[in-house]
C-alpha cells in the first residue's frame, strides 16, 4: 500500500486502507505489526508518498466450537484473504447446539489445518440449512471488515434461482414488503408494515425456474416474499409450500459477483442448481 500525499500512518489506515479501530487494536496488543518501508512504526509517524505500507495481521484464533469436519465442498475460489465455496443442501454454515453435526466452518476449518495455512474462519454471509449454493468466507479479521462494509453499500451482487410450488403466471414480480418476526415464534417471519424495508425482484425463466434478486438481506426474504405473492417455495412447508421427502425449500445461491476488497479485481461466480425432479 502507497500513500498519495503526506499524512500520519494512523489516518493512511484508518482513512485510504479502511482498517477498522478493532483490527488496528488487535494489530497493535495481539502481536501483528505495522512496517514502513520494512521498518517497524507507530501509528503517529508521519507517511509520505511512495512510502511502502505494510500490515502484518495477529495470527487468527478460530472457536473451540467450531470442530474440524472433513467434508469435501466445492472450492470456487480461493487465496490469501478470502474463500467462495459451494455448500449443499441440509448443512448448517454455522455449528449447531449438536456437537456431533457438521457444518460449513467446520468443512473450511478443516482446510485450513490441513493445509496449515493459518486462515480464520469469517463468514461474510450465511444461507439457510436447505438453501444450497454459493457462500463467501473471509480469511482474515480486515477482509470481513472490508467486505461486510461492501455489503452494507449493497456492492456485493447475489442472485438466487428457486422453484416455486405453482407456475406464476407473471413474468417479473417486484416484491416491496417489509418483514418482521412472526409473534409467538423465534423462526419464522411475516410481511408486515412494521417490519424492516425489504425489497425482492423475482423474474421467471424460460426452464420455469425463478431467479431472484435480493436488494436486501432480512432473514427469510426470499421465502417470505415468495409466499406473499401467492407462490412458495417449492419444499418451504413454514410457508405453505409442499412438504418434500428429498430436501427443504428448493432455493439455491446461483451468483455472486463482487470487486475484490483487496486487489480490486471483478470476481463472478456462477453455479447451477441442482434440484430433484418434481
């Protein structure tokens, strides 16, 4: 990292290289580093342009809860900040109270042991146990900091493709409802002028399948969406949908598609659901 004008090293950071007041924290008292020009300084010198920046991050600390799985995902991508990977249906991202049941993490823990890479384990974004598809890791504290901002200015693109119960006879459905728990229930959420804005645009596609487009993040949205305009998910039984021996609700994380926080590289990801026959 180079400055382009004179400054202190803590602004540079704070500032130009958007490292938060936590990690710059943790890189001062958890033994990471901050050089100039391969020389160790304080965030209080003063950095001139052409000045070499470089920032060693503190050795990264995983949970004891989260136990090494070897699970064999499909790796879409990875190096040294972040990892796209593939995650199937009925896996949890997150362990469960079952100390004994897989996860995602516990799938990319795995990895990184057995590659001793020494990456963490941050998930930018979690999917629903039987959602399957695309899913972003961040392997690094500053990578989660950057991306989780890039999804609060809504610069992280995902697209999902779902199978509805019943055809909808329209061709694009732009859902405006705002969501909120249901009362009486600590799962399940309803449309409701109380709620939090939420905004999905659903598009049918020639093959009868439904793309959706998220423009924000509630818990459930496309599921509650899908059911407010008269057809759920396919497998969605907490929203009407018919229950299926083969999995959940048919909803899978087809496209991802993002500038990279660190090289500024355009990265997009594409994959094909794979739902069961009707």
């Amino acid at each position: 990292m180079k400055p382009q004008s004179v400054q202190q090293l803590r602004e540079f950071l704070r500032c130009e290289a958007l490292f938060s007041r936590k990690t710059l924290a943790e890189v001062k008292f958890n033994g990471g580093r901050i050089e100039v020009n391969g020389l160790e300084s304080g965030v209080r010198e003063w950095i001139y342009p052409g000045d070499e920046i470089t920032v060693y991050l503190p050795p990264e600390t995983i949970s004891p809860g989260i136990l090494p799985v070897s699970i064999s995902l499909p790796f879409h991508y990875v190096d040294d900040h972040l990892i796209v990977l593939e995650k199937p249906a009925g896996l949890p991202v997150i362990p469960t109270s079952d100390p004994e049941e897989p996860s995602v993490c516990g799938a990319v823990r795995f990895y990184e042991e057995s590659n001793r890479t020494g990456g963490g384990i941050h998930p930018v974004q979690r999917l629903d146990r039987h959602t399957s598809g695309l899913l972003l890791f961040a392997r690094n504290r500053h990578t989660h900091s950057l991306l989780h901002r890039m999804q609060l200015e809504k610069s992280v693109e995902r697209q999902y493709v779902l199978e509805m119960d019943t055809l909808p006879w329209w061709m694009v459905c732009d859902v405006r409802v705002p969501i909120r728990r249901k009362e009486g229930s600590i799962i399940e959420r309803e449309g409701a002028a109380e709620g939090q804005y939420a905004r999905t645009r659903f598009y049918r596609r020639k093959d009868g399948l439904i793309a959706a487009f998220p423009e924000t993040g509630r818990t459930h949205q496309i599921r509650v969406h899908a059911a407010w305009c008269g057809h759920p998910l396919r497998g969605d039984t907490l929203y009407g949908g018919s229950e299926q021996a083969t999995r959940g609700q048919f909803l899978h994380a087809a496209g991802l598609s993002f500038t990279h926080p660190i090289t500024n590289e355009r990265l997009q990801f594409y994959s094909r659901p794979s739902f069961p026959p009707s």
